[in-house]
C-alpha cells in the first residue's frame, strides 16, 4: 500500500508488519503479503517492512522512516516475523511504543547444519538464544504460531509465569491458483509420480527418498504394482547446501536409481503449478518442519498426501492424509500405504476429498479474523 494512502486512513490501531529480509516466494514472506492483504480486507491499515528487499517487492514495503514514524505511535501494533537471527529486532522492540506481537515461524535446530554449513549451525542457535531471551524479558505481548509444535518449541525450557499469552495461527496462504489446476481422478497410467516440494536442507531428510525407492525395488511392490513409479523433489537450493545436493546425487548415481529419483531446482511459480497438476501423490519423509506449506497446496492440487510422522505435519494434515509412523518399517510401510493410494481408487478419492475438506480449516479470511481478535484482546 502506498505511503500516502495510509497517510489518508485515519484508523485506530495501524499494523506494522515487519522482517529482516523479504523475499519472493518462501513461505515467511508469502505468509507476511498475504496476511496484510487479508488485514486490509478486514479493514485494517496495514504497512510492511523489511530492510532487505527483492527489487520485485519493493512497492510493497515502507521506508525506514516511515515505519519509524509508525513506531512513535503509541497505538501501533508491531508484528515482528520471526524465523532466525534478527539483527534488526532490537531495535524496533526498543523503538516501538505500542503492542510488540511475534509471529514465531520456526528455527530449524542447529544439529541438521553442522555437516553441511556451520554459518547455518551458528545462526540457528544464535536464533534461539535471541528469541527465547526476549520473551524471558516480557518485550512480547502476544505469541502467533502456525503450529502448538512451534509454541511448545519456543516455551520449552522457559518459565510459565513469565510466558506471554500464545495464540494459533496457521500460515496464511491463498490457493486458489493450485486449486484451478486441481486433479479431479486418478487417470489409469503405466507411470506414476510422487513429489516432494520444498528447500534443499538437511532438514528435509531428502536421502529418505532413496531409502524408499530402494524399499519399492526390492520388496514385491515393484511387481505388483501395474506401473512404474518415480519421484521428483522440487525445491531451491542456496550455496550452503550445495553440497547436501552433491551427496543426494551422487548416492541416487551409486544406487541406480538416478532415473526414479529427479530434481527440479530452483522451480519457477508455474513449474510447482505444473509439477502438481502432473503428479500423483504429495510424499514427504521430513522430521523438522513448523507447519509444511506444501502440503496444502498439494491438498488444493487434488493430490493425496502420504508422509512419515513429524508433529507439524500432522497438525497441518489433521485427519486428511495418511500419516506413517517413523519406525524402522517406516519405508517398507510407506511403500505400502503408496502402492495403496496409486492403486486403489475409491482409497485415492477419499484421501482427496479429505484434503479438500481440510483446506476449510485454513480459509484465509477466518484465521486472519481470529487472529486479530486476539490481537485486540491482549493486554
């Protein structure tokens, strides 16, 4: 929004929403404009503000000095989006006079980084220390989480009595282009495809895809199953973990299985449209996530979600897909439950339409609404 348009709006509680660093399509920042899109739609006056910006983005943002004009107000709300070390929050914190509210993403724990970038390590626990320190200090009002995961990640090991009041509220996320491009039937086909969206990190446990397929080979499923299946992993990669795709290439050349297991790096909006429309069942083999965007947007494509247990992914999942105990059957059981879902219809339309009904849970204006209600509500 314009800084002269919310120069013009004369109502009570602006929101300032701000960040570190914006970005083009990871899920932080797609929570951020979509969420001021919906505060706007329910009337709010809303602002954001990041000091690192895409050129693309840079027409939504405010300047500094607007936003620092924002925080002399003492009925400024200020939403910090949180998600790794913030070298910008304290100075808004200390700046800002009217509520601080965190909107605590997740951190990624530092043990998934130490083998592949040591700089990411750092900044996790850097990240934690930071977060948890301020809300030892009270300078939160309020704590917005897309998951009680997340919540529960960032009291652990604090005090109740000084915890601040903890709210849910799910990434805020606008489907409707996946849902124009949704998969209505399982079309009869002699190859089948499962995909997997997100970064390249270790995090992400992405070698557990070859585990799999290594399982599929091996075991019965290949001859019983009346195609051939392959899976894709969609993603970006930064050069920290450059090295983490060099291993996953080169154990997939050593195992052969270089032809069913692809990458798509760096996709484009329209080749993740295109890569779910395409497939057949959304796979992931994940043990840290806060919420798993994806997810939904595979649910809005019509796809079937299959996935390995993680606390997350089974709140955003709720009883819509089928959810896999990470045991030490957990590929042979997962191979199964697939070779079930590529099979069977009836099974494959009701995972579907589970999905479909999940999606209610998130509807975008409804979450937006409760959100700012308790927003409102806090002292």
């Amino acid at each position: 929004m314009p800084e002269q348009d919310i120069k013009a709006n004369d109502k009570k509680n602006p929101i300032l929403i701000r960040v570190r660093r914006l970005h083009l399509h990871d899920a932080t920042s797609q929570d951020i404009l979509t969420q001021a899109r919906y505060f706007r739609q329910l009337g709010r006056q809303v602002s954001i503000y990041a000091a690192h910006v895409p050129l693309e983005l840079q027409s939504d943002v405010v300047s500094l000095a607007f936003a620092d004009d924002l925080l002399r107000n003492k009925e400024t709300i200020v939403i910090h989006h949180f998600n790794g070390f913030d070298a910008d929050l304290p100075y808004f914190l200390r700046k800002n006079r009217g509520k601080s509210i965190l909107r605590y993403h997740n951190i990624t724990p530092s043990k998934w980084f130490w083998k592949y970038s040591i700089k990411s390590a750092l900044y996790s626990i850097l990240g934690t220390i930071q977060v948890k320190l301020c809300v030892a200090l009270g300078r939160f009002d309020l704590v917005l989480t897309p998951s009680i995961f997340n919540l529960k990640g960032l009291f652990s090991c604090l005090p109740k009595r000084i915890l601040p009041a903890g709210h849910l509220f799910p990434i805020v996320i606008d489907l409707a282009e996946f849902t124009a491009k949704s998969k209505r039937t399982l079309i009869p086909s002699n190859q089948r495809t499962a995909i997997f969206v997100g970064r390249f990190a270790p995090n992400k446990c992405l070698d557990y895809f070859l585990d799999f397929l290594s399982e599929w080979n091996i075991s019965q499923l290949k001859t019983r199953a009346k195609f051939t299946l392959k899976v894709i992993i969609a993603g970006k990669i930064g050069a920290e973990f450059s090295a983490y795709y060099k291993d996953l290439l080169a154990r997939a050349n050593s195992l052969g299985l270089a032809q069913q297991l692809l990458f798509q790096i760096n996709p484009s909006r329209d080749d993740i449209l295109n890569l779910y429309s395409s497939s057949d069942v959304f796979l992931s083999f994940s043990e840290h996530e806060g919420f798993l965007v994806p997810i939904l947007e595979a649910q809005a494509a019509g796809l079937p979600v299959l996935a390995a247990q993680q606390p997350a992914v089974a709140e955003t999942l709720g009883t819509s897909g089928v959810i896999v105990a990470r045991d030490k059957k957990v590929f042979k059981t997962t191979a199964e439950e697939c070779l079930k879902i590529l099979s069977d219809q009836s099974y494959n339309q009701t995972i579907t339409a589970l999905g479909k009904q999940n999606l209610q849970r998130f509807d975008p204006i409804t979450i937006c609404k409760n959100a700012l209600e308790a927003i409102d509500g806090c002292p």
